[in-house]
C-alpha cells in the first residue's frame, strides 16, 4: 500500500493559528485499494470511473491539446472509450505523450463525435473541481502550501474525521488544484438529470461550508469551479498526465471502487420530493372545476387560521389585521372563480371566529372593491402585509414563491463578483510587474496564469510596444493610485466633520486608529520574517518603483485637497 508523500510545510512566525486544526502541521495519507503505479493506475481508474457492465454503455470522448513550434493549439479529439471495454479503448491511442494535455469526460455519451450536453446518454460520475490559481498573487512556493493544507483538510473530511459526506472514489491532483470523483449508478439524463443535480449541489455546499469553517484563509486562495463541475459534457484533466500550465504531472489516489447510490441519497436528502426514482409529473385535472379551484382559498384560509392561532397563543389579538385577514381570504376565493355568495360565507365565517368580530355592514364596506376587482396577491406580497417573519413562515409552512431560486442566483452573484476581484487583483499585478521592467513569460509564471492571458491584459490596457510600455503602465498605476487618493481625501474631510460634530463618533475613530496602528505594527513584524526577495527580476528597484508612484500621489493630495467640497 502506497501512501501520499506530501511535503510538510512550516509556516513562518506571525502566520495566524487556527484552534480547530493546525493544518500546517497536518498531511494527507491517502492510500490505494491496490499497489498500482504508472498506466496499470490508469487502467483501474478507468474501468472504475468508465467501465460498464449494466447496460448502461455509452462512449467517454478524449480530447488533447497538441503543441507545435512550441505554442499551444486548441484542443482537439483523438478519439474515444468505449464503456464496454474501457481499457482496451485507451490502449488504441498508443503510448500517450509526455508533456502534452488530455482530457476527459465524466459521463457517457450516445455519439463518440458530438459532445454536447443533448448528447449526454447517461450521468456515471460527479466530479468537484477545487482551483488553486491564485495562490498569494503567485509568490513561488505559495501554491505548494496552499495544496498541502487543502489536501491535509480534505483528508480530514473525508478519511481521518469523516462528517458524513460519501468518500469519493477518487482524488485527484492536477498540478493546480484537487479534483473529487465520485462514480454513481447511472442515472438516465433524459429522465433523472434533477436528482444529478441536486446531488451535485449538496457536495459543492457542504464542501464550501466546512473548508470556510475549518480554514478561513483557505477561502481566499482556493475556489470550488462550480461552473465547471456542473457541466454534464464538461471536460476534466485526464489524472496522471502533464499540465503544461504548472509544469508538472498530476497524482491520483484511488480509495475504493463502491458506487455511489445518488438516487437514494437524494430521496432521503428531500422525502417530500416523490416516489423514489420517479419525478412527479403533474396529472390531467379532472372533476368539478369550481370544486378544484377552491382549494387555493381552502389552503389560504387554513394558513391564516393557523397564523392567527400561533398568535393568539403568543398573547397576541387579531384586532390590528381583522379587515386584512378577511381580504387576503376573499380574494384568494375569487381570484380562483369560487361564486360569491360562497366566498363571502367564508369570510363571515373567518370574521365570526375573531374575539372582535367587525360588523357585517362594516366588513361589507371593506369588501366593496375587492368583491368587483377580485385581487390576486402573491406570497411575497402576504407576507409583508401581515408581517408574518421566519419562524412562522417555517411554522405555517409558507414562504415566498421561488425562494431557493432567489438564494441560489444570490450566490452565483457573489461568485462572480469573487471572481471579477481576483482577476482585477492580477490584472493589477501584471500591469505592476511589467512597469518594474519583468518579462511576460515571468510575470504568467509569477502571477500563475499563461503567457498568452499577461499579452491580453497588457494590450488591453493600451501597452502594446516594449520601449513605451512600461512609461505607459506607470502612467496606468499613477491614474488608479489618484483615483485611490481622490477617495481617501473626500472620506477624510468627511470624517473629520463628522468628529467635529460629534463627540463619541470622535471617541470611535480614535480607538480605530489606535487599533489600526497595532495591525500595521503587527503586519511589518510579519514582513520581516514573510518577505521574499524579488529583486533579481526587476529592473527597477521596489523603492525606486514606489518612489514614483507614492510621488505623483502625494502631488494630487497637496494640489486637490483644497478643491473638495463637501
């Protein structure tokens, strides 16, 4: 049995301590259900991943990305495997080369030539792809911590202090982050693609929440690619191949080959979803229509009922939401073509049961107009008339209408604001680096993303020649650097007025100063001990660089701060 051999690494001092783990001094021992190395590793992981003998057969395409002259092309099929004998598929392609990229893909298809997510024949595998690019702005030697304390916290997980999640069958290490793999029973794309999915997003969730809590400096560098991951004809780095990107071959442990029964998990995940392994289909409506439609307002009625029992029992009275509990009711009868005189016996009713029951002749004088416009509100507008919070809503059973697909689109939205920050950072970075006079092959390799990326971003900003470049990225950080300045002046003058005015907000800033003192105290300790030097790829010295910069600044305050108004 073969055990991960993962290097151990030593913070230095002043790195922060985290009480629960200390994964510094932590290391993954992932070990293989055989003593396997080289392709015979490969071969098992296809036949555990890709191999059929259920039916279920379809082809897995392989693509790769050749090079020529030295410079990548576009990746490309070189053929395919074929489930009903996956190893001897692989063995067609002849020995794979050394120092090239291959991909995969994780669930079968019904044509090995066009890849497409229609195409998908049946889901076999969940795959959770965790990036590692943008390890401490590239300093070298940073991705290699980053990758031990994510491997030592997922081992954790996973092996040492299980938390419950299924183990995946597979981890992978691809050079510049970890992949999961989970072989499932196949799922039929057509029909079971909701509960792939709603697996999917459990992992990612779960996965997300505990490294955020076991680690928080993790969550700065590392990234689940959710995009990537949920993509059923999305592509995966063949495990054990070159990245050319890293300059590095990936590693992969095998943990065992057990199936992963995702419908089964999901069902118990979600009982009230149906039947297991049948989604609900909504049957042809038969019967009396007006007896059908009724039960809206029933529903409607029994949740007001319930909401004004779970006040009543919190010694709260109905008297302040009499006329709206009445109109809420009315109109959720006649908004479905209930007959008046129906809805309206209702509503007496409802009033009836009050302690103070309104009037009829009053109640009938609120009801006036509903009774001719015949209202439809919605949960959302319910809930804000009446006030009803959280713990009720879980209460009654009643919530907001698409609510998971508001909560999900809120965290796709701050994703992408993740994502669009840690490109500003880098783009920053190059433009930074290419002033202080480094060459593109070592800022893409400093920065940790290729060359071709570091030539987009400099000719997007406007360097396009070597010998005025770096006059014209100077001139671009001088312009952010004012514009930083122009903000700090407008906050200060502000600040200060709101200390002249008030004494205790005078007080606060004080002690923030005072504490923002310590940080910079405690941040130039850590400097001293953190700092690696850089200095024999720069052309122009760090204090040279900064003097240039923190000049043209200085000289904005000293001739703006004067011009700002309050």
């Amino acid at each position: 049995m073969k055990e991960n051999t993962t290097t151990i690494f030593y913070f230095p001092l002043g790195t922060p301590y985290f009480p629960k783990t200390d994964l510094r001094l932590e290391r993954a021992k992932w070990t293989n259900i055989e003593d396997l190395n080289g392709i015979d590793k490969l071969y098992k992981f296809l036949e555990i991943h890709m191999g059929r003998d259920d039916g279920y057969y379809g082809y897995y395409p392989v693509y790769s990305r050749p090079i020529c002259n030295g410079r990548l092309l576009n990746i490309r099929q070189i053929g395919f495997i074929d489930s009903q004998d996956s190893i001897r598929s692989i063995k067609t392609f002849g020995n794979l080369r050394q120092h090239m990229d291959y991909y995969i893909v994780a669930n079968s298809f019904k044509s090995p030539k066009f890849r497409r997510t229609v195409n998908v024949h049946s889901l076999t595998n969940i795959v959770v792809d965790i990036d590692v690019h943008h390890a401490r702005g590239g300093i070298k030697g940073c991705r290699d911590v980053i990758m031990q304390r994510l491997d030592a916290l997922l081992y954790l997980i996973f092996v040492k202090k299980p938390i419950g999640l299924p183990c995946p069958n597979t981890v992978v290490h691809t050079g510049r982050g970890i992949q999961l793999w989970w072989t499932i029973k196949p799922l039929s794309a057509k029909k079971l693609k909701y509960i792939y999915k709603g697996i999917q997003e459990y992992l990612f969730t779960a996965l997300e929440k505990e490294i955020n809590s076991a680690d928080p400096e993790l969550k700065e560098y590392v990234l689940l690619d959710i995009s990537a991951s949920k993509k059923m004809s999305g592509l995966f780095r063949l495990p054990g191949t070159w990245n050319t990107r890293s300059k590095t071959y990936g590693d992969f442990w095998i943990l065992h080959d057990n199936k992963l029964d995702a419908a089964k998990l999901y069902f118990a995940l979600h009982p009230a979803t149906g039947k297991p392994y049948i989604k609900y289909k909504k049957k042809k409506k038969q019967g009396n229509p007006v007896f059908r439609k009724n039960n809206y307002g029933n529903h409607i009625d029994n949740m007001i009922r319930g909401l004004i029992e779970l006040r009543r029992s919190a010694g709260e009275m109905e008297d302040g939401y009499r006329d709206l509990y009445c109109l809420i009711v009315l109109s959720a009868y006649l908004s479905n073509d209930t007959p008046e005189d129906e809805a309206w016996n209702r509503v007496v009713a409802l009033n009836n049961s009050f302690k103070n029951p309104l009037p009829e002749k009053e109640l009938r004088s609120y009801m006036s107009t509903a009774m001719q416009k015949k209202y439809k509100y919605r949960n959302e507008t319910i809930i804000g008339y009446l006030g009803i919070d959280d713990e009720e809503q879980k209460a009654l059973g009643f919530y907001p209408a698409n609510v998971h697909y508001y909560e999900e689109r809120q965290k796709a939205r701050e994703r992408g604001q993740k994502r669009r920050k840690m490109k500003e950072k880098r783009d920053i970075k190059i433009i930074e680096l290419f002033a202080k006079g480094v060459l593109q092959e070592k800022i893409a390799e400093l920065v940790g993303c290729a060359q071709s990326t570091v030539s987009k971003i400099l000719k997007a900003a406007g360097i396009t020649k070597k010998k005025t470049g770096i006059k014209k990225a100077v001139t671009i950080l001088c312009q952010k650097a004012k514009k930083k300045c122009k903000k700090e002046v407008r906050s200060e003058e502000k600040l200060k007025r709101l200390a002249a005015e008030d004494p205790e907000f005078a007080k606060t800033m004080e002690r923030l100063a005072e504490l923002k003192e310590s940080r910079k105290k405690y941040e130039r300790t850590k400097a001293e001990f953190t700092q690696e030097s850089d200095q024999e790829f720069l052309l122009m010295g760090e204090e040279e660089f900064q003097y240039v910069i923190q000049n043209n600044c200085e000289e904005y305050n000293h001739s703006h701060a004067t011009k700002i108004v309050e």
